[in-house]
C-alpha cells in the first residue's frame, strides 16, 4: 500500500513586500499601497522506504526563489481589461480610467494577470513554483497568499 504525506511549509521567511491597487471595476481602484505578502505550501508526496517524502530544503529553496523574486516591488496586472499599461523611457505608464501613473520599469514587475489580487497572485505563483524541475515526484500542491493577517487566498495543483 503507498503512503502519502502532506508537508506544511509556512516560514516567516518567505514573504515579499510589494505595491499594488486593486482594480474594481471600470472607474472604480484601490489608492496605491503595499503589503508584506506571506507565501506557503502544502505538498502531498508518496512517502518513500526511507521515511519521508520530500526534501524540505527544495520547497524551502522554492518558496524563497518566488519570494526573492517578487520584493520590493510595484506590481501591475498586463491582463487587465480597464488598465492600459505602456513602456516609454524606462517608465511604465499605466492608465485606468483616464488617469496615468507612472512606475520605474526596473522597479516594476507587470504580471501576466488580471488583478493583483491574493487570488490571482496565488495562481500566478502556484504557476512559477510548478515550472521549477527540481521539485520531485510531487502528487499535490496547493500554493497559499496572505496580504495580511487573517487573509489568504491559494491555488491548488494535482498530478493528472
């Protein structure tokens, strides 16, 4: 009979501060502001003749790879319906509802998103995190976001 484990991965560690708004609707945002983003993991995995099942230093590596990866900067969804976001002299100008505020490029990460939200944050690292080899033979994966204490959003991933 396989055994299956489940690994919880939640270091104070691995979070990453990072501007945003929130879009709501056509005329409707959050005013810019920042959170200290939390990221965890839950790994399901077989559980080998050895004991474990996983490495806990891979995912640890992982998790911190995203986290270092996302600090310390502006983030604007590309995928957005009601904001436009263009690239002119190391600026991107980014218009919502008639309004353009500009962000340094190299100090911005435009985000094959919608919204930068804890949900789509979460599906768009879950994204990152499973395009890493070094992962193993994993089972399940479920990714999870906080902007803050008490809120969290994640996305899960299932081996087919």
């Amino acid at each position: 009979m396989t055994q299956l484990a489940t690994l919880h991965i939640d270091k104070q560690a691995h979070k990453f501060s990072a501007a945003h708004f929130t879009i709501f609707s056509a005329t409707e945002r959050e005013r810019l502001h920042g959170h200290n983003y939390g990221v965890s993991a839950r790994i399901v995995a077989e559980m080998g003749d050895n004991g474990f099942s996983a490495d806990y230093n891979v995912y640890k590596r992982a998790l911190q790879k995203l986290c270092d990866a996302h600090d310390e900067y502006m983030l604007l969804p590309d995928h957005s319906p009601w904001l436009t976001v263009e690239e002119r002299a190391g600026e991107y100008l980014a218009t919502f509802d008639g309004k353009t505020l500009r962000f340094p490029v190299d100090e911005t990460l435009l985000l094959p998103i919608v919204n930068v939200t804890v949900e789509a944050l979460a599906h768009y690292l879950l994204e990152q995190i499973l395009r890493q080899s070094e992962l193993g033979e994993i089972i399940e994966l479920e990714l999870f976001v906080s902007s803050g204490d008490g809120q969290m959003s994640s996305a899960s991933w299932r081996a087919s």
